[in-house]
C-alpha cells in the first residue's frame, strides 16, 4: 500500500523568501510584503519518503494521512507540533 504525504508552508511573504517559494521569485513580484502565501515545501510521493517524513515529525506513517499536522516555529529550530483534522485546519488556517 503506498502512501503520500506533503509538508506546505503558510505564512507572510518578504522578498527574502520568495526564491525558496515553490514557483520563482518572478510569480511573486506583485505580491505585498505581509500576504499570506502558502506553499509545498516537500512532497512524498512513495511509501519510503513518507516514512521518512513521518520519521522526521516523530509519528507513525499511518498518521500522516488521518489529518494535519501544524508546526510552529519559535523563529529559531524549536518547533511544536500539533495534531488536527482535516476540517479543524481549514478553521485554523
């Protein structure tokens, strides 16, 4: 049974990150500083990679797909993580 998985990013838009967006810096030239922009950091294609992004997250890959994940950054590498629905995501977002 395969399994896919993907991490996107949602946050405010700066120049400064629009080459790591997932189109090129081009798309976002019109974009004001500020907007929410959302975008996939990475996709997990096969059962392998989405066991190893489960790994990451310190969850079973089972759990990838019964719903979000949010992670929060403290604006260092410190992150925690909190597990919602599907539905409860769109709330939240």
């Amino acid at each position: 049974m395969g399994f896919d998985a993907q991490v996107i990013a949602i946050g405010p838009f700066s120049v400064e990150i629009a080459s790591s967006l997932e189109y090129g810096e081009g798309f976002y030239v019109d974009v004001a500083k500020g907007t929410t922009v959302m975008s996939n950091v990475f996709i997990a294609e096969t059962g392998a990679a989405s066991h190893a992004l489960a790994s990451a997250f310190g969850v079973g890959a089972m759990e990838l797909g019964g719903g979000v994940t949010l992670v929060q950054f403290d604006g260092g590498r410190k992150a925690s993580t909190t597990n919602v629905s599907a539905g409860d995501a769109r709330r939240v977002a």
